[in-house]
C-alpha cells in the first residue's frame, strides 16, 4: 500500500481533501423513522476519512464510538466527473451510490427499487463542519426526512 497520504495523489480527487482526517459525528433521527422509534433521538460517533492505496481512493471509517460500523469507498472517473462510492456495513449491508462533491455542498445518491437514498451536507466556510440531512423513498419519487447528520472537524 505504499507510505501514508495526507493528500490526493488522483487529481481528479482534490476536491474530497477538505474531508481527510477525523470528525465527531452527531445522528440525530427524524421523529417517527424506524431507527428513532424505541430508541434514542441522537447517537453520537467518530469518523475517520482517510486516502489509501498511495492516495489513490478515499475511505471513510465510519463507527468508532455509538454511530454504526461502516466503511465508504470514493473514486472518481476523471473523464465523466462521476464519482462511485461503495459502502459496506456491519449489518451486511452493501451498497453503491453517486456522489458530488463542489462549492461547499456534498451530494450522495442511490436509486434502488423499494429503497433510494440521497444526501446532502453543506461544508461551513472554515471547513470544520458538515450539516446534512439523508432522505429515503419507497419509490423514488415521493421523499422522507431519515436523519440529520452533523460532522464536527476533531484534528
């Protein structure tokens, strides 16, 4: 895997520098969601980004403290711009989305039978916070709040 990278060693990924490092995370679940019914209405966690494979990718270790175990895989295809993540969890969950990331706002995206997704997070102007908000729909059409996601920069 080669020495550890603080920076992109794929231009096409400068963009995602502003996101290395490790983060406090803050899940707060919208009212009524399945997660939040029974349970708590914010879980706390870390987050850490890191650039692997001699900067060549970008993962996110998502889980140390309370948030959920998983891991977010970038890349970008430099010709379309496109980026592709893939993510894994320690339900077993597994699943590909798009991503955007320019001008301070950080776009995920899945369209799935039964199950899409989308995010997006603004980046502060200081780039130490990221507020987000994920949102679900059955059929990709009508959408729902899920939760909020806070990222507060801890290096």
């Amino acid at each position: 895997m080669g020495e550890k990278r603080t920076k992109a060693a794929n231009p096409s990924l400068n963009d995602l520098e502003v996101l290395a490092g490790r983060w406090e995370m803050e899940i707060r679940w919208s009212p009524g969601t399945h997660a939040q019914v029974g349970g708590p209405a914010s879980i706390r966690g870390a987050a850490r980004f890191e650039w692997i494979e001699d900067g060549l990718y970008l993962v996110q270790h998502q889980g140390d403290g309370g948030a959920p175990q998983a891991r977010w895989l970038m890349g970008r295809d430099e010709t379309s711009g496109v980026y592709a993540v893939l993510y894994a969890d320690a339900r077993g969950v597994s699943r590909v989305y798009e991503m955007s990331f320019g001008e301070g706002v950080w776009r995920l995206w899945r369209n799935a039978a039964g199950f899409s997704q989308r995010f997006e997070g603004r980046v502060g102007a200081d780039g130490r916070t990221i507020d987000g908000r994920w949102e679900k729909s059955p059929d990709g059409q009508s959408w729902e709040a899920d939760f909020d996601l806070k990222y507060v920069r801890a290096d």
